[in-house]
C-alpha cells in the first residue's frame, strides 16, 4: 500500500466517471450512504442534491460528510474525504456546476439540459471542504 501524492489522488478522482459514496448522520445518528456524482474545486468536492431529501435534510442540521471513491480491480485504490459542507442555494453557481457535472457523467451534449433540469429551486450546491484526506493506491501490495 502507497500513499497517494496530491496529484495522483486528483487524477484518480476525475479519472473517468467514477462517483463517490457520500455518507452523512441521519436524524438518529445512523449513517446513511448514496452514490454522488462529484466535482473538485482545489481540494474541495462539489455535489448537488435535494434540500429535502435525507442527504440535504442531514447536511444542513449537521454538516460533516464523508465520501469515498475506490477502485474496484487489482491492484486496489480509494481516496476517503472527510470533512464538512457549505451549502448555496444560488441558482447561477448552481447552474454552472451542474453543468459541468452534466458534462462529466452524461457528455457535452446534453450537459445544459441537466442544468436546466438541476439548478432549480429546492436544490443544494453542496461544498465539502476536506478536514481530512486519506488516499491510497497499490492496496493489495502488489
């Protein structure tokens, strides 16, 4: 197991369309665990998601996130972020990430249809600023 430099762990997260497992607390303090389509900003991962559902609920009472994206196949990788959100309800930033999001995941081609669809009212351009990274590659020693 090796640790990651900073840009290998950068690369390792854009590669592709890998998404993320976003973990937050439930009410109770239970976690709960979706897959995200994700973004960077520096060190920062972007996301959007509902205000009410249980991800947006979780992240404006508490605001911790830990998210995890891994590489599935030998040799073994994953980057874990742990760290809190800043949450913005402005639609014309939101509309510019859930472009870009778009574009990532479903292709230049319909990524202003899916801002137009995500960038609403009701929606959360979710921050997670990292407290904490851990990234590894090389898991299986090989």
């Amino acid at each position: 197991m090796r640790e990651m430099s900073d840009e290998e762990r950068r690369g390792f997260l854009l590669e592709g369309t890998r998404t993320g497992k976003l973990a937050v607390a439930r009410l109770d303090g239970s976690p709960y665990v979706l897959p995200v389509w994700f973004l960077l900003d520096g060190d920062d991962v972007i996301l959007t998601t509902g205000a009410d559902t249980v991800r947006g609920r979780a992240l404006r009472r508490d605001g911790r996130a830990s998210m995890l994206v891994d590489e599935e196949r030998p040799p073994y990788a994953f980057v874990r972020v742990d760290g809190h959100a800043v949450l913005s309800e402005d639609l014309g930033e939101m509309r510019r990430w859930a472009r870009a999001l778009g574009a990532r995941y479903m292709g230049e081609d319909v990524a202003d249809r899916f801002a137009e669809r995500n960038a609403i009212p009701g929606e959360l351009l979710v921050r997670i600023v990292p407290d904490r990274i851990a990234a590894q590659t090389d898991v299986a020693g090989w």
